[in-house]
C-alpha cells in the first residue's frame, strides 16, 4: 500500500506523475488478481447470475412454450405412457405362472422403472445458449471481468482518493473521505437491489411479451450484457445521495430548493421507475427505493450546508465554499 502524500508536500510533474504510475500499477495488479478469483470461481459466478433466468425459463418450459417446452411436453406424455405401461407390466407379471415369463417381464419392468426415473427430470432450460464457438470461453471472461471490477471498486475508489486528497484543504480531507467510502456501499446497495428486484422483472417481462408468438431461446452473450446493464445501472442510480451532497456543495442548487421541488423527484422517480421493465407492484418497488435516496441526499446536504454556516459564523473559521 502506497503512503499517503502530505497536503504540505511539494512534488513537480514527474513526481506527481510518477506516484499516478505507481497507483494505478497497484490498482491494475488487485484488478488482474480479482479477475483470476473471479475466474477460478467462475461456475459458481454463471450460476449467481442464472438464477433469476433460470426461474422464469423453467416456468415457460413447464407451460410448453419454445422447443424446449415442446420436448417436455413430449417427455411428459412419454412419462404417462412409460408409467401405464409399468404398471401393466407389474400386473402381468403377478400372473405370470412360468418362470422364464416372469423373469422377462421383471426386466420389462425394471427398464420402464429407470425411463419413468430419466422422464421425471425437471425441466431443463435454465441456461442459456451459446451460439458460436468461442462464445462460452469469451462470455465467461465477459462476467469474470465485471464481477472483478466490482470486488476491486472499493480499492479503486481508495487509490483515487489516496491521489487527490493532497490538493484539499486539511479540514476538507475528512468530508471528502466519508463521500468516498459511502459510493462502494451505495453501488453494493444498487447492484443487489438491481439483482434481487429489477433484473427479475425484467426477465419475467421480455421473456412472457408475446411469448406465444416466437420460439424463445435466450442468447448467453445478450443475457449477461443485459443483465450486468441492469445491474450497473442501478448501482450508479443508488449514487443519488452523493451527487445531491456534490451539486449542493457546488453551489449549484440549495437544499431549500430540493425541498420546495420534492413533487418533480417524486414523479422523476415515478418515470424512472415505469421505464424499467415490470408490473405495477414491481414500479412502486422501484419507485419508492429512489425516492429514498432523494431525500436521503437532501438530508445529508442539508446536514452539510448548516455546519458549513455554523464554521462560517465561528471566529477565525474558514467556510467550505460553495
């Protein structure tokens, strides 16, 4: 772990540059030893990210829509006729008075017994396809490579601050370090919300829009950009609180003002909400997350903005400007 360069430190270009280097060498090496986690880990990794497929593919597959539905459909029936069969089979075989006939039913009868086992599989279809050959070698990269990213943010955020934090103000440093810490917690908060809430509802709305109508095989590579979009996305959106405390530190708007525009957050949230996929209940799941951040933002700013004029109004005392 680098030293944390002193605000009264003096260091020319090279200098400043050279400690950047040294940084982001060190960030590259936790990327680089997170992905080889990631990618040891990586069949454990493919069936987190499943999981919310995998729950809707079977329910469509059960309901026989697709080819793979129409394969059940045929194994189920084929289960019917293997089960009605074993049992005629049983009965003949009670009745049967020579031995070399009831020997010949008895192995009739245990080969039907494993084609009920083998046809009373559960749907399959909970994976989806690959269609080229490099496909699952370069999708698995693709996931192990975001899933590291996200493992290493904490670190990443820490090297950024680490750079920056000797060009502010002693008494600026602190404020500066608490936003910076509070972002990895709110994008974990925002990533698992986009998997446990969003990325379900999503995937039950595509995968029943017209589903009657089409045979639907979902695509690994699409699924996996899709679904880590998703969870990005609203990992940045949970960022809320800290980009409020920024524009409101900046001057650009007070929190008296976000305040008296509460009802334009409120319908913001609402709309935001409705451009995600989903039903009714899942919007107002969406909705009311968001519109807790909002506040949570206006809070903290405000919190923020009173100290900065309780300093202000101290002798001596140097205000954050805003």
């Amino acid at each position: 772990m680098l030293a944390l360069v002193s605000h009264d430190a003096e260091l020319t270009t090279v200098g400043h540059l050279e400690e950047l280097r040294r940084r982001l060498f060190l960030s590259l090496a936790v990327v680089v030893a997170a992905f080889a986690a990631c990618f040891w880990q990586n069949h454990r990794l493919l069936h987190l990210i499943d999981a919310p497929l995998a729950h809707q593919t079977q329910q469509q597959v059960r309901d026989g829509h697709g080819p793979l539905g129409a394969t059940y459909t045929v194994a189920q029936s084929a289960r019917d006729v293997a089960v009605q069969l074993h049992q005629v089979v049983g009965l003949l075989g009670t009745q049967a008075q020579q031995a070399p006939v009831r020997a010949a039913l008895n192995k009739v009868q245990s080969n039907l017994q494993d084609d009920v086992a083998r046809l009373s599989a559960p749907p399959q279809g909970d994976r989806p396809v690959t269609l080229g050959i490099g496909e699952p070698f370069t999708t698995t990269v693709t996931v192990s490579l975001v899933f590291a990213l996200i493992v290493s943010l904490p670190f990443l955020l820490m090297q950024a601050y680490a750079f920056l934090v000797p060009a502010l103000d002693p008494e600026q440093q602190p404020r500066v370090k608490r936003v910076t810490l509070a972002v990895p917690g709110l994008f974990v908060a925002g990533a698992a919300f986009g998997y446990f809430v969003v990325l379900p509802a999503a995937v039950h709305f595509f995968q029943n829009f017209n589903s009657d109508q089409f045979n639907v095989l979902v695509q690994a590579s699409q699924y996996y950009k899709f679904a880590a979009t998703t969870i990005l996305a609203m990992g940045l959106l949970f960022q809320v609180p800290v980009a409020i405390l920024a524009i409101t530190r900046a001057g650009v708007i007070t929190p008296r003002q976000l305040r008296r525009n509460r009802r334009y957050a409120v319908a913001a949230c609402a709309a935001l909400a409705a451009f995600l996929p989903g039903d009714a209940i899942t919007m107002l799941l969406e909705t009311l997350p968001l519109y807790l951040l909002f506040e949570l933002g206006v809070l903290l700013a405000d919190i923020a903005d009173r100290r900065a004029r309780k300093r202000a109004l101290q002798p001596g005392a140097v205000a954050w400007e805003q």
